[in-house]
C-alpha cells in the first residue's frame, strides 16, 4: 500500500471540517465566558497538524507498516470527529431555528452545547494527542524535509505535551476561564531553573488565548528595567512603537497611563514570561486596569518569595520535579529513535541523573538523536551529565541557611541511601522519627510523624526531593535525593563522622552498608571481612544508633556476613545505643541471640527478608516503635509483642 487511498479524502474532510470549526469557534467565542469555542479551536490546531503528518506519510513511496497503523487509527479519528461536527452543527441550527425570536433562548442554547458537547470535545482533544505521542519515527523525513508542509508534520511529531503537570494545566486552564471569577487574576507560575514553567506556560496560552479580546506574550531578560518591560509588552500588545516617550522625566507613568487606556475596555491576557522577582511585578501592577470582565495575567518566574492571597485574585502553582515514570515517557517522547533492550539500562541511568527537570530531560533526548545509538556513546554522555551541579547550585545554600536545623538534618539523611535507590515514604518518614533527633521530641508520636510528614512535604516542595513514584490518591509511594544536589552535599562531614575517637579512628553515629566489592569502604571491611579487632570496632561503634543495609545480593552471605558482623559489635559492647536496625532486603540476617541487649532499638525493619522466624530476643526491645516483617516467612509473633506499649506500626504478611 502506497498511499492512503489516495490524498482526495484529505483535502475534503480537511476542508469541510475546518470550515465547520472555524465557524463554530467564531460564533462561541462572542460569548467569551464559554469554553466549547476555545476547545474547538484547540482541536482545529491539532487537526490541522496531524493532516500535515498524513500528508507527509501519504507522500512517501513505501511507508512502513507502523505509520499505516498510525495512519488509519488517524483516518478513524477524523471520521468520529466529523460525525460529532455534524451532531453539533445539526443541535445547534435546530435549537436556533425554534428560538429565532427569544434571544434568552438563543444564549441558553449555546449553553446547552457547551453542557453536551464539551466533554466530547475533550476527549478527541485528549485523543490526537495520544496519536501524536504514539506517531513512529519518520525515516526519510529528512528527504522530505524541504517541504513546508513536512516541516509542520515534523513538528508535531516531535510536540511534547505537558508530561506530568496536567493538573496545573486544568487548573489554571479553569481559572483562566472561569465565568465565577470575574476580577483580574494574576497566576503565577514557580519554579527553578530547567523546570517547565514556560512551556507550561506557553502551552497553555496558546490553547487559550483566543478566548480573549487582547492578548500578548512578552519575554523578559534579567536585566531590563520597569520601563523597557513596559514598552516590550506595549509594542506586543498594542502593536506600535513609544521610542518618542524615551528621556521624559515620568516615563514609567505614562507608558502605564498608554497601556491602562488601551486595556481598559478590553478582555485581555497577558503572559511574563521569566520575571527574575516579585519587585518586579509590584512595578509593572498599576498598568493592568482592572474592569471585572475576566482579564488574566499569568506570570513565569524563579522567585520562590512570592505572595499568596486569593482575596487580591493573586494565585501561584509551584513546578514540581517529575517523577521516574513521567521522567522516562518524556524522554522516549523526545528522542527521535527506539530505544533498543540494549540502551535502556543506561538510558534509565541518563533519566535519573536528570533529576526530574523536563528541560535536562529534553535536551539529553535531543543530544542523544544525534549520536550514535550505542551503549558505548550513551555512557559517555552519562558520566559527562554526571559531572554537573545543576540548577540546584544557586538555590541550595540560600535555602539551607534559611532552613531549620532539623529540615536540613532530613535532607542530610537522604545521603544514607544509594544514589539511585527509591525510598518509600512510610520507611523514610519512621525512620526519621525513630532517630528521634531529627525533629524535635514531642509527647505524642502522632504530632512526630505528621512532623516528619510535613518536613518532608517541605522539601518537595523546595524541590530538593524529587518524588519518584505516586500512590492512586496522589500521595508519595517513593521519592529520592536529585542526582545533582547530592553532589552539593557533604556526605563524609555530614554521614560518616560525628567526631574521631582517642585513638584517631571515625566514630560512626550511622552506619550504612553500600556493599561495593569493587571499591569497598572501611566500613564494608568490617562488616564483610572477619579480622577487624576488637579495639577497631570498639573506636568505630560504640556510639552508633542506627545501622542501614543496602546489601541486596543473591544467596546467604550478605544474612551471614551482617549476622557475624552484628554478634562481633554487641559482644564487644558496641551498638548498644542503636535505636534503628534495617535489614530490608537483606536475603535472610542471621540475627544473633545477643541482639537482646539493644534496649533502645525503636524501628527493626526485616521487609523482604524472608526470614521464617523471629528471635526470642526482640522480647526486650520495649521502646519498639516499628516492626516490619512484611513479605517474610514469618507467621507467628512472640507473646512479648503485647508488652511493647511504643508500638506503632506492625507490618506483617
């Protein structure tokens, strides 16, 4: 199959049913409150961009059999869409003829089909972006590339939606539309450098802006006064130039006297894109009248110090880093090539290191569909991504100043964990309250825990914890420290010392085990070697509270290995201030019968352990707070579980 039965049924569904679009969207649009014109118009875009790819594929000599998948999923689409153009041109010529002299009537009319038709509309809206993520890479575009038309379909192929903030997009969507707020409303848009907050923006926009009687989108540089912003954003709204205004004494006043005159009796939307302050704002304000006729402003910005007071119409939606999932579509949406079994380990790897930033993401897609398509050359632009602080440099430490002494401690409790490694909340969120003094004591471990809930809500929301995976009801399932911001963070002065024993050696407050047998640490000596003395581990653990396994390995010697290593430490008197002990996913610990000597221990985690029993010593573990042996064995609990008055949270299969 050559062609698409020919290139006639384009041009014909193309041009009836732009015609009957157009002409519907012209109509809805008068009444500016509705939303169905806008939606129409955003699917006479989208339309008109898949054409474009359908002519491309119908141009092609042989197309594979992918794009004529694509092609005739497309076809149906089209159909479906211009049986719903008739339904809706058909209601509405019927419900305006019977009405002709009832003009109440004739608005509830285009109420009726806001009520019926919207949702519909929306769904083929939602559906040609489906495609349009789905759309196969085009192997001979580049022969083809000449062609304006081609040019477009490429365009839309390689279009990104707005992966992983479609709630921001309806919600401001919504505010930007909505017939109950009536104010001028002022939206702004937060987030830290590589986050997506113009993209959403423009997005939205774009989608939106016919709806408005005036509109206009104005970029704005870091160095640029009130009174070059004010003459950008008259040159784009109103359309001529006030170069004759320069060098008078008032100039700011009167170019927002120009700009209040002009806007006064309009419906506008204006966009800011990039401005570097909140002062900045405050400065150009005065220039926007506001008539209660619906104007919107929405403004892009890094600037986390803003005001938040829904009474004065002033709203912000923060950018959030993306999670592994979003992460890794947006970047397959990106990359102009299929991602071979081969490459997708270290793809993954790539994804990671991007720490969630949509535009680190799309910029490692579009290097790499350039380069070669080898595991070799995608690991060379791994370690060179590596390398970077990211944005995250010139906010950490104005943060962190700024932060708490115990959200900070929080932070610095990430480093504990791999690099990679996702760490579900309900175990970050216990351990934190069982260290006991990450976050003040309270009397009620309750207020502890929502505590430590809220530091880490905190830190989401400041972006130094990306949220890896999400439950069914929004909230954190897994979350993880940026790549990047980890290497701003001092893991030795913060991690592995607290002070150095008489004898010069490191006294280890936590003690974790990265199990590495390439390059394996002091502590991983110790713990997977046999012949540390007595003195050495004494020096080393006497003080330590918490002990961390990462020691994931197949087969009974990592459960031997931490067994022996945990007999050889209480024996000798250490470790016996340890409040936490967490073993999940350690294959099996040989826990030793001395383990009874940990009074203090507060949280046991044994998840995904597989341990068949528990020994009798935990009896004495009165201060427990948690006890996790889900996904083991373990079938039965000792009698002594019911003298655990601390106890919190049983987890068991």
């Amino acid at each position: 199959m050559a062609s698409l039965e020919g290139g006639s049924w384009l041009g014909a569904y193309l041009g009836e049913l732009t015609a009957n679009l157009g002409e519907l969207t012209a109509i809805l649009n008068e009444r500016c409150g509705l939303q169905l014109g806008g939606r129409l118009r955003s699917l006479e875009i989208k339309l008109s961009r898949m054409f474009d790819v359908l002519y491309l594929i119908d141009s092609m000599k042989r197309p594979n059999e992918a794009l004529l998948d694509w092609a005739t999923e497309a076809k149906e689409v089209v159909c479906s869409i211009e049986v719903l153009m008739d339904d809706l041109m058909s209601k509405r010529a019927r419900r305006i003829g019977a009405n002709l002299l009832n003009r109440p009537a004739l608005y509830f009319t285009d109420i009726f089909l806001e009520f019926q038709f919207k949702p519909k509309v929306n769904f083929y809206v939602l559906r040609i972006e489906d495609l349009a993520r789905k759309l196969p890479f085009i192997d001979d575009y580049n022969n083809i590339a000449s062609n304006s038309m081609a040019q477009r379909g490429n365009q839309y192929s390689e279009e990104t939606v707005v992966i992983g903030f479609e709630e921001h997009v309806n919600e401001i969507t919504e505010r930007l539309l909505s017939l109950n707020e009536p104010r001028r409303c002022v939206i702004f848009i937060v987030g830290m450098e590589g986050s997506g907050k113009t993209f959403l923006a423009k997005s939205i926009y774009d989608n939106n802006a016919a709806h408005f009687h005036t509109y206009a989108w104005v970029s704005i540089s870091q160095e640029r006064s009130a009174e070059d912003i004010l003459q950008d954003i008259m040159e784009n709204v109103i359309g001529s130039d006030h170069q004759e205004l320069k060098g008078k004494q008032n100039l700011k006043e009167e170019l927002k006297q120009l700009l209040q005159n002009f806007l006064r009796e309009k419906r506008y939307l204006i966009v800011l894109d990039k401005i570097p302050m909140s002062g900045v704002w405050d400065d150009l304000k005065d220039a926007f009248p506001d008539q209660s006729n619906g104007s919107r402003i929405m403004i892009t910005t890094r600037d986390m110090d803003l005001p938040l007071d829904a009474d004065s119409g002033i709203f912000h939606y923060k950018m959030q880093l993306l999670s592994t999932d979003e992460s890794w579509t947006l970047f397959k949406n990106t990359l102009r090539m299929d991602i071979t079994q081969e490459l997708e380990e270290v793809g993954r790897k790539i994804v990671i290191c991007c720490s969630g930033l949509p535009l680190t993401i799309k910029k490692m897609g579009e290097l790499l569909s350039d380069k070669e398509a080898s595991e070799e050359e995608w690991t060379r632009v791994l370690n060179e991504l590596k390398g970077g602080p990211g944005p995250w440099s010139e906010i950490s430490n104005k943060v962190l100043w700024e932060s708490t002494l115990e959200l900070t401690r929080c932070l610095q409790y990430f480093l504990l964990f791999p690099e990679e490694f996702e760490i579900p909340a309900r175990r970050l969120i216990r351990l934190w309250v069982a260290e006991g003094y990450l976050l003040r004591p309270q009397r009620d471990d309750q207020i502890s825990e929502n505590k430590a809930e809220s530091s880490l809500m905190e830190l989401i929301d400041l972006n130094f914890v990306q949220v890896t995976k999400k439950k069914q009801n929004g909230k954190v399932r897994s979350c993880r420290l940026p790549v990047a911001l980890r290497r701003l963070l001092s893991f030795e002065r913060q991690v592995n010392t607290a002070s150095k024993s008489s004898s010069g050696l490191k006294k280890k407050v936590w003690v974790v085990d990265h199990y590495n047998s390439t390059e394996p640490s002091e502590t991983s000596n110790h713990i997977h070697g046999d012949n540390t003395d007595k003195a050495t581990l004494q020096a080393s653990y006497e003080k330590s509270l918490s002990f961390l396994s990462f020691d994931a390995r197949e087969g009974s010697q990592p459960g031997e290995e931490i067994g022996n290593f945990l007999d050889r430490c209480i024996s000798c008197r250490c470790f016996l201030w340890l409040r936490v002990l967490d073993l999940e996913r350690v294959f099996r610990p040989q826990l030793p019968k001395v383990l009874s000597k940990l009074a203090s221990m507060r949280y046991l985690g044994l998840r995904w352990t597989y341990l068949e029993s528990l020994p009798s010593s935990i009896s004495n573990f009165l201060e427990l707070q948690t006890l996790d042996v889900k996904h083991t064995y373990i079938t039965s609990l000792p009698q002594s579980i019911w003298k655990m008055q601390q106890l919190r949270h049983l987890n068991i299969k």
